[in-house]
C-alpha cells in the first residue's frame, strides 16, 4: 500500500497542532487525524468517536508497528514541510 498524499491543515490551538488527511493507492482517504502536542512532544493520533461511556475508539488505525511507524513519519514530515511555508496567520520574524 502506498501513501499517495498527505495534506496538513495546521492549526494554531494550544495542543492540537494540526488535522491530516491521507490518501492511500490514490483510491482510499483517511481524515481527521491529529498531530498533538503530548507531554513527550509531538504524537499522531488516529480518527476515533466518542463512545456513550464517555471513553473514544479509533476509527481506522495502522496493524502493524512497522506501518505506523512509516506512517507517522511521513506525516511529520510533511507537517514540518508546512510549518516552513509563509503563512499570513503566522510570522515570520523571530
């Protein structure tokens, strides 16, 4: 299976950094997943739904370690890759 893109949408929210959408073989998207901020830095979080007893359910999530782990880090990447872009919501000088 081959990440066909990746699109960030940043955010500029105290923990929640972005939203992503993945697009998998150019035939198949998976939304709303997350880039947080976690008390050891950044984490992806997978599209989930609140459930009655109040806990949450991912939705759709990787099987194997060693997909989530491609997975996540080609979307940090590509968020890096989008922070980096001008933005008039954010700026540039330091």
């Amino acid at each position: 299976m081959e990440i066909s893109e990746i699109r960030v949408h940043l955010r500029s929210e105290d923990k929640l950094k972005a939203f992503v959408t993945v697009t998998f073989d150019n035939c198949f998207v998976v939304r709303n997943m997350k880039i947080v901020e976690g008390n050891k830095g950044l984490i992806l979080c997978m599209p989930s739904r609140k459930l009655p007893n109040g806990t949450y359910k991912d939705i759709a999530h990787p099987i194997s370690m060693e997909f989530r782990k491609t997975l996540e880090d080609r979307i940090m990447a590509a968020y890096q890759e989008e922070l980096k872009k001008p933005s008039p919501d954010r700026t540039t000088e330091e």
